[in-house]
C-alpha cells in the first residue's frame, strides 16, 4: 500500500482551490443558506465519486486514446459555467420576489461530468495514486473514501462562507456586487479550465 499523505495533499489542494463547484456553493450559501445548499453538496460528493469509480475503471483509458472527448466535456462544462454565471448576472437585476431554487441534488451530481476540475482531479488521482494492487474495486473504494473524506470539509467551508455572506447581502447594492463577482469567478473559471 502506498504512502496515502501524497495523495491527501493533493486531494486537499484541489478541494479547496476555487473551483466551479466552490463557487457554486459560495453562491448558493448566500443566497439559500447552508441547510438549503446541503442538497448541493450531497450531488456534488455522488456525481464525483461516479465519475472518479468509473476514471478507475479505465475511463481514463478512453481519454488517452481519445483526448478530444474529454476536451468536448470540458467545452461543455465550461459553457455550463458561463450559463451559471448569466444566470447569477440575471438575478442581480431580477425582482427580490422572483422565485429561484437552489441547484437541486440531481443537477450537481450530473454537472460533475460536465466539470472540468472534477476530471482533472479524478484522471491525475487515478493516474498517479491508485492502488493496482487492491484490485479494481477496493482500489477505486480506497481513491473515494480518501477524496470525499477530505473534500466534503473543504465544500463545507466554502458553503459556510457563503452563508456567513447572506446576512450582508440583504441590500441590493451589495448583493449585486457579490453576484457579479461570482459570476466573473465562475466565467474566469471557465476559461482557465480549458487552457
């Protein structure tokens, strides 16, 4: 077996790095709260830990051979992004009474294939920490329970912070500036996920 602390630290950079799902729970936080965000973060941990069992089993293979798949993944994720960001941009202009919902268990989970960071993550942690020899289930269970250990705190924190926000963004003028900036976080994330 080998020396996990390599792999936590690196797990541990991405994870609390902004990232499209960071600014995404930053934002949720703000503006529903931490509870309402929870669903949230539940999609993120499912979709994540699909998408690095199946990078496990060989996914990563398939795009190595075929590197403009991955690529057009990460167009997709990255269009994805812009659209949040229009969206956030819209409700800094839209009525306070306009119904939203935060973005639901299903929708977070799904937006892991579309998110550049998440494969970046799960095909360098395939490629260089799996365990080939615990076999391809044990293997793929040791990368998940070590990633989600350390990246649901680092969520957390991001969701938190975004919460801790929502009571200062009350006010128009202020939440304005917090959408925008998000949204510039998010479009910013867009392109340099694709460099």
């Amino acid at each position: 077996m080998p020396d996990p602390l390599p792999f936590i630290t690196y797990t541990f950079v991405m994870s609390i790095t902004p990232g499209p799902n960071n600014v995404m729970l930053t934002a949720s936080g703000a503006r529903f709260g931490f509870r309402r965000t929870l669903p949230h973060m539940l999609g993120i941990v499912s979709g994540f830990v699909a998408q690095l069992l199946a990078v496990c089993a060989g996914l990563s293979a398939l795009f190595t051979r075929y590197p403009l798949l991955q690529r057009l993944l990460g167009y997709a994720g990255a269009v994805y992004l812009v659209y949040l960001g229009w969206q956030l941009l819209r409700s800094s202009v839209a009525s306070a009474a306009e119904h939203s919902e935060p973005v639901s268990f299903r929708q977070a989970a799904l937006f892991q294939f579309l998110n550049p960071k998440a494969w970046v993550m799960t095909v360098t942690a395939a490629t260089l920490f799996l365990p080939h020899e615990l076999g391809v289930l044990l293997a793929g269970l040791y990368m998940a329970v070590v990633m989600e250990a350390v990246g649901v705190p680092c969520m957390t924190v991001w969701a938190l912070f975004g919460s801790g926000l929502k009571n200062f963004l009350t006010s128009p003028r202020p939440r304005m500036v917090f959408n925008v900036a998000m949204a510039v976080a998010l479009a910013a994330t867009a392109v340099a996920m694709l460099r």
